[in-house]
C-alpha cells in the first residue's frame, strides 16, 4: 500500500506578473518525514511554502494535505503551523502575551507544551520580545507554530539568523519535535551541511523548478563518485548523466546516477555525501528529472 502523503503538489505553479517564481512542481512527501527544502535565493522556496500554508493562491496546479484537497479556508490548514522568515511576533508584548495570542488564535493550542518549551530554553515569559536575542526571539516564534499542535509544520528559514551553537541546538530540537509527535517537518535552508543528521527527505528547488526529492537515503543510494584519470573522463561522460564533474592533477571525481552506465576499468567507485551531492545538482540546473525523481519512495535513478 503506498505511505499517505502529509503533502502532495501536483503542477504546482505561481506566476509575478510575467515571472514564473516556481513551476510545474510535482511532489508528494511521506507522512511523519522531516524534510529539507534547499536551493539558492530566489529558488521558489517561500513562494512554495507560502502556497502550501494558504498564504498565497496558486496561478497553476493543486495543493493536497493530508489527502485532502486545500482550500484557503478549509480543514486543512488547521492542520498546518507556519513559522514564517520574517518571525512575526509583536515586539512589544511579553512572552506570555504571545502565547494568550496563540491560544486564542488556534482552538488546537498547548499551553503546557509552550510553556514546558520556553522552560527548557531559559526564555523568560515575562520578558517583552522586543528585549529577547534574534535566536530567542525565533525559538519563540518556533513555540507558537509547535503549540499549535499542527500535523504539519513549515519552517522558512528557521536557521538564517542563528549562531553556530543556537542552529545545532534547534536542529536537534526540531528533530525531537518530529520524533516525539511524529509530526512532518517542511523547513527551508541554504545550509546543507547537518541536514542529513535532522532530515530523512531531501527537496531540492533550483530556479524554481524541483531537481529532487526523495528520501535522503535513496537519494545517496541512487548517486556514485567516479574516481579515475582525467583522460578517460570523456568516456564517461558520454555514457552517462554528470550530475558533477570536478578535474584536478589528472585526476577526475564525477558524480553520477547509480546503475547509469557500466565504471570503466580501473575507476574507483565510492559513495556519495549529500552536500557535494546537491551542490552539483545546484550547479547544474538542467540536471534532475522530475517525472522520475519525485517518487514516494524517492529519486532512484
Ligand atoms: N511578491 C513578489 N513579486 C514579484 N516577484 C516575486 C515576489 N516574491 C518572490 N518573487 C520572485 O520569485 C522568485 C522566487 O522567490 P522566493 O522568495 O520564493 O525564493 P527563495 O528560494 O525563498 O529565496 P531566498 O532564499 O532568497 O529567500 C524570485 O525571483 C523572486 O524575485
């Protein structure tokens, strides 16, 4: 029986004026997955998120959560929290003030779970936002759209303004989250590094189009690094998709799809590491085929 999806975008498209932000975006993402959505600025990936949380209409395609078709104002969304980049939180108020916001806006709402949650990070309620760091302030922000108790949670860009020391400790933290509640994660980064120890699915947007997605196992599993001399590079490159292709002193290191084309004799075949991986698919923005790598069970090539 194929896994439900927690999300499934089908032709999804969203056109500024005569710019296309993102297009023909086919994807379906397993329920109880934490998932990294990267890609340079400008990719499409807040236009994505905006569309998937009912903040921005679709020009094209449809938008399923939880099997069930999106409405702006339907069911649904109730299903989802949103932690947007810009951490809308009222600077003036208190902590707690924001929290009585967060109860009264979603019928849903753990108190107890926010407040167990800003307990363990230190982060007084009586203290007015306006007066907490930028790494508190998003932890607060995270709080609201956790206590919201969603199935679904999507994050743009939960990492950007927090030190090395603070990113670590909400990747870990988010990793709980999904863990412990088995909720989906959505979040957005242009940090690859770490994902793999908090992520099992990748997405990765480039020009607003999808390159891949899949589970990040199956992705590594349907990837290879070529090892071998400069010269011969040619004959391989003719036989198969180069997702990356890096020369120096004679020697050549080539990513490509596994199972593409038989390794010539006397290459070296080892496996590959997720950030090279997709540095070489955002090199390339032709590379990835949708129609093949946006699979419930992921990209295998
Ligand atoms: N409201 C808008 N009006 C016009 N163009 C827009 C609008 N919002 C986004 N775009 C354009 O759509 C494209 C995708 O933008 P988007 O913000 O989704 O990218 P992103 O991947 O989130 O980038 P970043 O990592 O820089 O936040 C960009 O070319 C951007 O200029």
């Amino acid at each position: 029986m194929a896994e439900q999806s927690a999300l499934a975008v089908r032709d999804l498209g969203k056109r500024y004026r005569k710019v296309w932000a993102l297009r023909d975006c086919t994807l379906s993402i397993p329920v109880g997955r934490t998932v990294a959505l990267v890609g340079p600025n400008g990719a499409g990936k807040s236009t994505f998120m905006n569309m998937v949380v009912g903040l921005s209409k679709p020009t094209t395609g449809d938008i399923e959560i939880f099997g069930s078709r999106m409405r702006q104002d339907g069911p649904s969304l109730a299903r989802v929290g949103f932690l947007a980049q810009d951490k809308p939180l009222y600077e003036s108020f208190k902590v707690s003030e924001m929290l009585t916001f967060g109860r009264k806006l979603n019928p849903s709402w753990d108190q107890a779970l926010a407040e167990d949650r800003l307990a363990k990070l230190n982060i007084p309620l009586d203290r007015k936002v306006k007066a907490l760091s930028g790494g508190q302030q998003t932890q607060v922000a995270l709080t609201l759209a956790v206590a919201k108790r969603p199935d679904l949670l999507v994050l743009d860009e939960p990492l950007a303004d927090l030190d090395p020391l603070a990113r670590e400790e909400l990747l870990q933290n988010l990793g709980e989250v999904s863990a412990d509640s088995g909720i989906t994660v959505i979040f957005s980064s242009h940090i690859v590094e770490d994902l793999a120890d908090t992520c099992d699915w990748l997405v990765v947007l480039n020009r607003g189009r999808v390159q891949l997605s899949g589970a990040i196992d199956d992705v590594l599993a349907g990837h290879r690094l070529l090892t071998g001399p400069d010269d011969h590079a040619g004959q391989v490159i003719a036989d198969t998709d180069v997702i990356a292709d890096r020369r120096r002193n004679g020697e050549a290191k080539l990513i490509v799809r596994t199972g593409a084309s038989a390794v010539p004799e006397g290459w070296r075949v080892d496996p590959v590491a997720l950030e090279p991986l997709v540095l070489g698919y955002l090199r390339r923005p032709e590379s990835g085929r949708p129609a093949e790598q946006t699979t419930m069970s992921g990209g295998r090539a």
